[in-house]
C-alpha cells in the first residue's frame, strides 16, 4: 500500500524562512509519528509563473507540479509569514487557484510566522476562515511563532515545540493507526 503522504506549503519566497522551517519542523514531526511520506514547499518552489497566471491554466509545469501535490496530500501544512496583519498577496493567489471543491474535508493545519505577537491571532481570523471557505478539517490548534521562537532559523522556543506537539497529537484523529507506529516506537 502507498504511504500516506504530508505535504506543507509555506506561503513565503524566502530563503532562508521562518514559516519554511516552521513548517517542515510540523512535516516532520508528523511523518514521523504517523509514518507519512513528507515533502514541504515554499512560494520559490511555485516559481515565477505563479505572479502573472490569471487562471490556473497559465501556469507552468513547475507550479502546477506543487498544486497536484497540495490538493492530492493526505493532511496539509500550510505557513505563511504575517504581511500587513494577515497573508501575502502572493500566497492567496495561489490559494485563489485551487477549485473550491479541492481541499474539502482535508485535514489542514495551520501555521503561521510574525515579527512579534500583536498579529498571533492572523491565524485564526486569516486563515482558518480562508480553509473554513474550503470545507476543510482544520485542526484544533492554530501554530504561531514569532522572531523570538525562532533561532538560526529553527524553532527553539519550549513553547512554540510544545503548540506543535499538540497538534500533530489532534491529526490521531485522522489517522489513528499513528498512534500505533508511536505505542510500537516506546
Ligand atoms: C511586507 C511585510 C509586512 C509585514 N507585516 C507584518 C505584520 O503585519 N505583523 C507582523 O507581526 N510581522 C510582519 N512582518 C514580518 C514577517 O511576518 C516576519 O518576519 C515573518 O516571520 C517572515 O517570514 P519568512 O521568514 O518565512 O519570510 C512583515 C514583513 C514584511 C516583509
């Protein structure tokens, strides 16, 4: 049988990123507990096609490469950084070329990256709302990190790797054979 497979998608052209690396920290926490298959994706990876396609159509090969991928994953990661108290532009024109139909039921998690905290709460009134749209199963608990949980570009606060654990936990209830590959590992 083939794996199940994460995949994340970090709505930030940077590198090196914050949301990047938050995001791969949550794909690789939950491949490892639930035995996925992981791959993480950032807005470079979409590629230049993605500013000037009007429809999903005028993509190139690249970029739709990285939407099959997103819409066909078996549980989502999606990051993106805070710009101007919400998500990129850039990032929610990718987002706007995915047919409604696409994400729904989907076992999304969600994540997001600040300077500071006065936006944390972006992710619950950007983005759950945008998913919500969607139908999708957006998990429980929302992940927000700022400057301060992050060093050399890896999470290091307690607290932001605790938020994580907690909901890669609440994906058991999606696939509950995880907890399994985990009772099996101690
Ligand atoms: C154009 C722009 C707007 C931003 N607006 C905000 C903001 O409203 N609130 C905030 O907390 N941080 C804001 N930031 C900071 C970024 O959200 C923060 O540095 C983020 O972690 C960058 O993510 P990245 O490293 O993945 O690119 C802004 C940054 C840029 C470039």
């Amino acid at each position: 049988m083939a794996a199940l497979r994460v995949v994340g998608i970090a709505g930030s052209f940077n590198r090196p990123s914050k949301t990047y690396v938050l995001v791969e920290d949550v794909a690789d926490r939950a491949a490892r507990r639930y035995g996925f298959e992981r791959t993480v994706y950032d807005l470079s990876d979409v590629g230049p096609s993605l500013g000037s396609a009007l429809w999903r159509k005028d993509l190139d090969d690249q970029a739709k490469g990285v939407i099959d991928a997103v819409v066909s994953a078996d549980a989502l990661i999606v990051g993106s950084p805070t710009y101007k108290g919400s998500y990129p532009g850039l990032f929610k024109h990718l987002i706007d070329l995915i047919d409604p139909g696409e994400l729904r039921a989907k076992p999304i998690i969600i994540t997001a990256t600040g300077g500071g905290d006065r936006h944390a709460l972006m992710v619950e009134h950007q983005l759950r709302p945008l998913f919500g749209f969607f139908m999708s199963h957006t998990l429980p608990t929302a992940v927000y990190g700022s400057d301060r949980d992050f060093e050399n570009y890896k999470v290091s606060s307690e607290a932001l790797s605790e938020r994580i654990g907690e909901v890669v936990s609440e994906l058991a209830a999606f696939f509950p054979a995880g907890d399994a590959i985990l009772a099996a590992a101690e």
